[in-house]
C-alpha cells in the first residue's frame, strides 16, 4: 500500500485525499490550521460537495484516511507528497504560488528519510514544477527526490465523479520511478480504460491552462452569439444545440448565460495571460475572453434595469448566489456581480440560494443583501424574480404562484430555464438571455365577456 500525504484540505486536496483512499492507498491529509483539521476528524466537510462526506467518512472508518495538523510528521513517512494549496491570483493576475514554495521549504526539511515523489497538484504557471524540484534536489541529500505534474480537472459539483471517473490523467513524470508510482497510485483507472497522458513537466503545467482557456472562451463566445441573438431575433438556444451537433465543436459549454465564475475560469485565464505576457507572447483570445466575461455580466444589470424600468426603489428577488449548482463556491460568482450592481443602482435585493447564503452573508455584498428561506419568500412583494443559477429547485418553480405573490409579474431568467410559452401562459412577462422578448412571451389575458364589461 503507497503512504501519501496531501499537503492542504481545501476542496483540491480533500478531495484528492478522499477519492486517493477510495482506490485502496493509504492517505494523510495535513494543514496547517488546526480547527480545519478538527473538524475534519470529526467527518464535518467545510464546504457543499454531494457525495463527498459519505466517501470522507467510510474511508476514514476502514481506516484509510487519517487528517494532520502536524504537516511534517504526515509528510515524514509518505512515498509521495501531493501539495494543493491555493494559488490565488494577485493584483496583476499572476499566480501567488507563495503558498507552494512554503510547503516546499517543509518538504524539503524531510527528504533525509529517503526518497519521494512530490506532485505538484495546485494549479501553477508553467516552470512552477521545474523550479520546485531544482529547489528539493539541494536539500535531499543521497535519498533522492523526483517531482511531477498531476493537474486536477474536477467539475465542482461532480467532484467525485469526475476524479474517480474522468476523461484522462495528465502525468508530468520525467523519471521511470515517478512514473511508476503515479501509476501504481492511479491504478483502478486503469481497470476503465482512462487514458493516461504522460508528458513534461511544462507540458502537464500547461494543459491545465489550455484546457479552461478554451472552456472559458466557448463559455464568452456563446455568450456572445446570445447578445447578437437578441439584436435580430434569433433563438440561442436553437443556435447552440445545431453548433454543439458539429462534432468538431461539441455541445458542451455551449449554454448562453451571465458569464462563467468560479476557482478556476477567472484566475487561470488570468494567470495564462500574464505568464504568456512575461515570455513575449499576447494570447489575444484570452485577454478578450475575460474581458467579454466582464460585459457580460456587467450587461446582465442592464437587462434587469430594462426589464423593470428604474431601479431605484424596486425589491428584486435574485435565485442563486453559488457560481454553479452543487456548490457552495461563491468565488467570482457572476450573482456577486449583478447583485452589487443593482444595489449600486438602488435597487433592494432579496436573495435565496440552496447552498451558499451563509458564505455571503459577511462579504461586502452580502451585508447589504436580504435573504429568504425559500424562493417564494423573496419573490413574494417582488418587482421581479431573477433566475442567476440555475439548481434544480429553480427548474421546477410555481410559475403561476409567482405571479400571484410577485408586486409586478417580472420573470428574468438569466439560464434559460424555461420555456417563453410557459412562462407567459403563467402571467409572467418572461425575459432570458440570447431570445428577444416577444408579444407571444407577454402574460396572457383573460377575455372578458359581455357581461363583465357591462359591470365594469
């Protein structure tokens, strides 16, 4: 059985650690705050992942999953060392990989014992791992130490299906023995018929980046194509689904919406920019790739205001606070975004969110926000409801309830939820992104009969 240790319990290393013990390894998952690793003694998961506490807690029973607050002891015994820790981006989009070399410093300081493998799991710009390893080779002596390049490509919310199921393993091994090792650790992938691509350092480094680059570009251009859509009168969602039918291009990523967010789209897009920059090269698809995510949601606040009319004044109900459903990650969330711009703009916002609530409470935004125990309590006395995330509990709202409870019968949904028809048929003047509203989508009326327009 290999020894591993995780270096970092953020949701990267959790659930590294987690799906690495499920595959019959025996895992340590060390940090250095002490309350963090209490709690995770205790089974308690500091964030929304579904599946994950259940995968936590048997592994922990059978005895493979052990936690750390002491990072050296848990790294002392290990074969090999995975270090996911946060590199967030700083002031000019750089990666902060302060965080990775201070882990190496302690990894360093343990070498003596005898040789292992580190792997770099934590997102980093290429030459990251070439330079950690320069670093670990002056400190391990004759016990020799290897360092390789495992980027993760989890989907949060379907974390552990895609660890434990994904589409490829992406190893930067340069040695026969690290290779190895990491393929012993990631054998049961073998038993699916995962593809393994074994490559460089700096050619593992890199597919992370090129991987959500171009996702966050499909993201921005379909978002693009919806604008366009509403210019003239065409249906995204019909656009989207005849061009994801183009094997060439595929159909996902292809949902026309307020723009991406995330630990991963803003800061690696970010990151590449600045490190292709700092070699010589303009990556121009990325650069406008962020800023068309910037005007998208930027433009949401717009549709809302349009929708409405002024804002000033007006109770807007916002569904949905998490980036994505399925999580409780708020990093760079586009509903932060349209939520501070139609305070900005005067507007009081009531919001609900089936995860995330408490993690915006004490942000900036969230002090100033109200929130509601279901939707149909923000929506009650509402100017109108917008649809920012698209859960499955807003997949199946009581359309007419809405209009009934709602101030103004104001229906904007941001994901393309529902179909224009139904919306209207409901009483719900319907609003959605890349479909221009039209007289078909305005409520329907009743027809009044003879008889009560005599009355009247």
């Amino acid at each position: 059985m290999i020894r591993i240790a995780v270096v970092g319990t953020g949701y990267v290393g959790l659930v590294t650690g987690a799906c690495l013990a499920d595959f019959g390894n025996r895992v340590v998952c060390a940090d250095v705050d002490a309350s963090k690793i209490d709690s995770l003694e205790k089974g308690q998961i500091p964030f929304y992942e579904p599946g994950l506490e259940e995968l936590v807690r048997r592994n922990m029973r059978e005895g493979r999953l052990t936690f750390s607050a002491d990072v050296a002891k848990a790294v002392a015994p290990a074969h090999v060392v995975f270090i996911a820790v946060g590199t967030p981006p700083a002031s000019d989009g750089s990666a902060d990989l302060s965080a990775v070399f201070a882990v190496g410093r302690l990894i360093a300081s343990q070498l003596a014992g005898g040789y292992k493998v580190v792997v770099q799991k934590s997102t980093a710009p290429v030459g990251t791992a070439r330079r950690l390893w320069d670093e670990l080779k002056r400190a391990a002596g004759d016990g020799g130490v290897d360092v390789a390049s495992n980027p993760e490509f989890l989907r949060e919310g379907s974390a552990l299906e895609t660890f434990l199921r994904p589409d490829r393993v992406v190893l930067g091994a340069e040695t026969p023995r690290s290779e190895r090792l990491l393929r012993a650790i990631y054998r049961p992938l073998y038993l699916i018929e995962t593809p393994m691509v074994v490559t460089t350092l700096e050619t593992a480094e890199l597919i992370k980046y090129a991987a959500n680059a171009f996702l966050a570009m499909k993201v921005s251009y379909i978002n693009e194509i919806a604008n366009l859509c509403e210019a003239v009168g065409a249906d995204v969602q019909t656009v989207a689904k005849a061009v994801g039918l183009d094997g060439r291009i595929g159909r996902k990523f292809l949902h026309a919406g307020p723009g991406y967010g995330g630990s991963c789209f803003p800061k690696d897009t970010l990151a590449l920019a600045h490190f292709a920059r700092q070699h010589g090269e303009k990556l121009r698809l990325v650069e406008s790739t962020t800023a068309a995510n910037d005007a998208q949601k930027a433009r949401m606040v717009d549709k809302i205001e349009k929708a409405v009319g002024s804002l000033s004044g007006k109770r807007i109900a916002l569904l949905g606070l998490a980036f994505k459903p399925n999580t409780d990650d708020i990093r760079e969330a586009p509903a932060l975004d349209i939520a501070a711009g139609l305070l900005k703009r005067g507007a009081k916002v009531v919001a609900h969110d089936p995860a995330a609530m408490e993690a915006v409470r004490p942000t900036p935004v969230g002090k100033k926000l109200e929130f509601a125990q279901d939707p149909y309590e923000a929506a009650h006395g509402a100017d109108a409801v917008v649809i920012v995330t698209e859960w499955n509990l807003y997949r199946r709202l009581d359309l007419r309830m809405l209009a009934k409870i709602q101030r103004r019968p104001i229906f904007v949904d941001l994901r393309n939820l529902y179909a224009p028809e139904d919306v209207a048929q409901a009483g719900l003047h319907h609003h959605s992104v890349g479909r221009a509203p039209r007289e078909a989508d305005r409520p329907r009326r009743k027809k009044t009969t003879k008889r009560q327009k005599q009355r009247a």
